[in-house]
C-alpha cells in the first residue's frame, strides 16, 4: 500500500494520499488549499490519479479539488450532498484503488456531509470528526448533540487498533489510534452529553488549565 500525510499549510491542514504499489494508482484525500504539494508529490511518485475523495465540504478540505482534477481527470469522490461531486458515496460502499479498499462510513457531527475513510480496515481518515486529543467544532447544541451521539456511536465503534489520522495537526502528535483516544481523548472521557457540551464550550480553559499541546 502507499499511503502519505502530506502537511499543506492552511490550518495546519493534512492531505493524504492512498494506493497500491502494484497497480502505480493514488487516491488524493483532502487536497484543501494547497494542491500544488499534492500535484508535486504525485509528479514525485510518478503515480496516476483515478479518484479525488474528501471527508468533508468544508473549503478548507476541497479548495483544490478542481486544480487536482484538472491535471489528473480523476473523478471526485464524496458524500452523495457534497456540491460538485462526480462519484456520489453512501454508507458502506467501497472505493477500491488497485487491491486497496476504501470502506466509506457516513459520520455526520462537526459538519452534515462527514464520512470516515476505513483503509484496508488498517487506517482510518476521520477527516475533523475527532483530533489527536480533541475534536472538531460545533457551532451550536444540536449540531454538538448529534456529533457526541455519531462519535460515540459509529466512530468508537470501530476497532481499536486501527491506525487514526485525522485533518488538521493540532494535538501533540500527528497520528494515534482509535483504541488510544478512547482512552485519553478527553471529549471521550465525558460522562455523558452535557459535560461534552460544556467542555466543547470551554476548551480553551481546559487546555491553559492541563497544560496541553493543541492549536
């Protein structure tokens, strides 16, 4: 398999690639507002590109979708609502590239079109549902309701040792597991949905306040 975090800038932004050896195919994951590490990086593998896949709609994650499809025609690859999709996924179905499998698992939370990239049942791209030691914003009760219910529900479901990356480098390493932050992550620590709201509300404090590596 080949698989790269690729750091691109923006907030502290990470695009990956996914492919098989065998076959000299990459996915582009999140290839956010930065493409031209992306496209380098394929020059570099000297790879094609059959699929562009996102995690979600959010800008910062699909801004240089169409300069990577542009140079490569891959087909774009995301939930059936993201706009401008060619290749609209569903829960449960399967991207393959080559022998690698891209198991797609709807996680809506942090935003309404979210889905966790399953590799291979080896890795996971979670995207910004979960971070290394936090999780991605919610703007508001509901939104944040839905994301504690989906995190707990699906995400944590998965099976601990698969390897997590998520989308951004905010936390004090740049990959975990899933088995490690249910242990440690301190939004999966909290009893119930009401301590979750209140620390998604005061984050900041927390981490002043336990001295923690994030942002």
């Amino acid at each position: 398999m080949i698989f790269e975090q690729l750091a691109i800038g923006g907030d502290k932004n990470f695009a990956y690639l996914v492919g098989d050896k065998a076959t000299n195919e990459v996915a582009v994951v999140d290839p956010g507002c930065d493409p031209g590490t992306v496209m380098n990086r394929l020059k570099e593998l000297g790879t094609t590109c059959p699929y562009i896949l996102a995690t979600h709609s959010h800008y910062d994650h699909v801004a240089g979708v169409d300069v990577v499809k542009g140079a490569t025609g891959a087909k774009f690859a995301a939930y059936k609502t993201v706009p401008g999709v060619d290749m609209p996924l569903e829960d449960g179905d399967t991207v393959s590239i080559g022998s690698v499998k891209i198991r797609i698992v709807f996680c809506p939370g942090h935003c309404a079109d979210s889905v966790l990239l399953v590799i291979n049942e080896e890795k996971v791209i979670a995207g910004d549902e979960i971070f290394i030691g936090g999780v991605g914003i919610t703007r508001s009760e509901e939104q944040a309701r839905l994301h504690y219910n989906n995190l707990h529900s699906i995400l944590m479901k998965l099976d601990d040792g698969l390897e997590l990356y998520v989308g951004h480098d905010y936390g004090a390493k740049p990959v975990s597991t899933i088995g490690e932050q249910r242990r440690d992550n301190p939004y999966l620590q909290q009893p119930d949905f009401d301590s979750f709201w209140h620390l998604r509300q005061n984050w900041k404090q927390y981490v002043k306040d336990h001295g923690l590596q994030w942002g």
